[in-house]
C-alpha cells in the first residue's frame, strides 16, 4: 500500500463500451469518454491502491469489449482492481476472465475490506441479489469486523428518477437490513444512475456514482440526459473507519451527445 494514514480506492462505472471501437452510444463514442478519465485518473491518481469497476462495462455483453476496458486501465493505471456486472454485461464471462490483480467478489486492503457483490440478473434490467450472494455477504460480515464498504451495480434506494427507479434492487431491503447489523460496515456504492448521489441509512453512508459516458439527469420521472461531464468517485479509507469521498469530472471538452434521444 502506498500510504500509510489511509487508502486511496477509485470507483468507475458504467462505460458501456460497444463491440468494437467507436460505437457511439446517444452520439457519445465511449471509447473516448473512458479515455479521458482515464487520462485524468493516470495524471492525478496514479499512486491510488486499488480501483473497482461496478458494471456496465459493456454495452451488449461482449468479451470484446471487456478485453478492451482492461487493456485501456491497465495502460493507464497500475493498481489492482475489482469489477462486478451490470445488466448490460454477461456476470459469467466476467467472472471467467482471470488475471493476478483482477478480483471479482472481495478485496483485502489491510485494514478495510471491500466486498464487491453481483446485483445483474440474466436478461432482466432489474437488480436483485441472489440468496448465495446474500449468505456470502453475512459470511464475509460475522468473520471479519474490518471497515467495510460494499459496492454493488443497482441502486438499493430510490435515486428520484422513476424511469430508473423500477430498476432498483428488488429485495433491497433484505440487504440493507443485513448491513445495517453490522456497525464495521461503512458504505455502499453503486453505479447504475449515471449521476452523483448521496444518502445516508442508520450508520451506512450511501453513494451514486457518475458515469464515465452518458449522464443522467437526476430527479426526472422519464428518460433525460444531462450535461454534466464524465468522471469517476475517489474514496480516501483512514485506518479509524472513518472515509472521505468525493466526484471528480472531466473538464473542457465538448462531446456530441443527442440531448434530444428518448432512451438508450
Ligand atoms: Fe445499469
């Protein structure tokens, strides 16, 4: 680990990458848009332990597109990751890509442990956490009391947008109720939204994260994108439980986004 006072972990998500370089998505190619933050994180964040990845890798699943993202990271960035599935993305050809410094489900970080769980639900937009995935969690929580913070795809709260709040993880509240029991649990991050969001549940501080393409526009009951630039959160883990965080963005760029699209 290269700091001792505490832990610098970075969080991308949803880069919706297309089979083959290029492939715009509402106007935006994401190819770019991922480099760009990338580009930012390689001249600001080089020295970070650790990065996780919370789904939607890809835009259709495909292993193409999977290679490409972690060929970008890896010539961008040197610190071990972790990656989880979205709906947009095949969780088991994820999980069959093994490399040293790639983990799918849990991340040892000396003090603070991060625990990476699988909301995807094959051929379903929809989140849920399966009953194995549950029973792993509670494992993870009764053996070890280190600082904890979990990250997942879907959003386990209303984020305010109905269109993308019929998505949220069906039995969140199992979930949040298991977290809850556990006071060494620290947050819970997800993806998904495609905007900065920020709650807090009994003793469990909750985040929505930026895309590193498209952006949603927060609180709109339909589909609308907004303007805000792609970027990535930061988390800075002190060894006494306590964590700072925060968005970074990409600046001066003018992308050419269809504003005026009605999905995706
Ligand atoms: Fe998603």
């Amino acid at each position: 680990m290269s700091r001792v006072e505490s832990l610098r972990l970075l969080q991308v998500t949803d880069c919706h990458l297309g089979a083959n370089p290029g492939e715009l998505l509402l106007g935006l190619n994401p190819d770019e848009s991922l480099a760009d933050v990338l580009a930012l994180l390689a001249l600001t964040e080089s020295s970070a332990d650790c990065l996780v990845a919370t789904g939607d890798i890809s835009s259709q699943g495909e292993l193409e597109s999977y290679h490409r993202f972690l060929h970008s990271l890896q010539g961008n960035l040197s610190m071990p990751m972790g990656w989880l599935a979205g709906n947009h993305d095949v969780a088991v050809d994820m999980k069959a890509i093994r490399q040293p410094s790639l983990f799918i489900d849990y991340m040892d970080l000396g003090p603070w442990q991060i625990i990476l769980l699988d909301s995807s639900v094959p051929g379903e937009i929809y989140g849920n956490i399966s009953e194995d995935e549950l029973q792993r969690l509670e494992g993870l929580l009764n053996v070890s009391d280190k600082h904890t913070l979990v990250f997942v795809h879907h959003q386990p709260v209303p984020v305010g947008s109905a269109w993308m709040d019929q998505y949220i993880i069906r039995n969140a509240t199992r979930l949040l109720d298991l977290l809850a029991q556990h006071q060494h649990v620290k947050g819970l991050i997800w993806g998904h939204v495609h905007q900065d969001f920020t709650a807090t549940r009994e003793h469990i501080k909750l985040y929505g994260t930026p895309s590193t393409c498209i952006q949603f526009k927060a609180n709109s009951d339909g589909f609308a994108l907004d303007t805000s630039m792609p970027g990535y959160r930061w988390f800075d883990l002190h060894a006494d439980g306590r964590f700072d965080t925060g968005v970074k963005r990409v600046s001066e760029k003018d992308y050419s986004i269809d504003f005026s699209s009605e999905g995706y």
